[in-house]
C-alpha cells in the first residue's frame, strides 16, 4: 500500500494554480498550436513558447506580431516597439489565429521589466533589425 501511495505522488504534477493527476487528466489543447515563425529565446524558463511572425518598420518604430503557444493557450499579440528607449506599446490580442486580433484603442508606452516576455521580445526584435 505504501509503494502505491507513492507511485501516485510520483505522477502527480502541480503548477503554481492546482495540481492534477498526469495519467488521467484530460489533455485541453487550442486549434492552430503549429508554431509559425522564429522561436524567440526567452530568458527566465516557463512553459509557453514565444514565435516573432512578423516585423515591420515605420521609419520610426518597429510593429511586430508574434505568437505564445502554451499547453493549454495560442495566442496572438501585436505590438509597437521603441528600440532607442527601450519600451513598447501593446496594440493589440486574440486567440488561436491572426484574423482574431482585437486591435486596441487607448495605448501607452511602458518599459520593459528585465526577465518578462516583453523584454524577450523587445530585445529579440531591436537585434535583429538596423
């Protein structure tokens, strides 16, 4: 009974919000979770993926799309980008593919927190472009 009792605790996985058995947990999973683009090197480990699917440049700052594929959550964010100041604008979300991104209307700017997938992006993207 007690080699049982931990087996059990041996597959029993828990994350920061609940815990649940692995083998009988159903597996939820979100339409269009192929990845699409360059994978963005992230700098503290977690459980989602981050993608660049796109950048584009207005002279003045940068726009780029990219995704975060987790387990349960594929989402689409877009976003401006300052790379002399070192900051960002969120412009816009939506879930499971492009089409569905809700462009927002009120934005600021806000600086990038070390370690956050922000600063990833941001950073990610200023290397790559002049």
């Amino acid at each position: 009974m007690k080699l049982i009792k931990t087996l059990l605790l041996i597959t029993t996985t828990c994350t920061l919000f609940a815990c649940s058995d692995e083998s009988t947990a159903p597996q939820t999973a979100t339409p269009n979770m192929k990845p699409e683009g360059e994978q963005i090197p992230r700098s503290l480990s977690e459980g989602a993926k981050y993608y660049l699917v796109s950048v584009e440049s207005d002279g003045e700052y940068l726009r780029s799309i990219h995704s975060r594929i987790s387990s349960t959550n594929h989402g689409y964010s877009v976003t401006r980008i300052d790379c002399n100041k070192r900051r960002y604008q969120d412009l816009g979300y939506g879930e499971n593919n492009k089409a569905n991104i809700t462009m927002y209307n009120n934005v600021k700017w806000n600086n990038i927190v070390s370690g956050s997938s922000k600063y990833d992006l941001v950073s990610f993207v200023c290397s790559k472009t002049p």
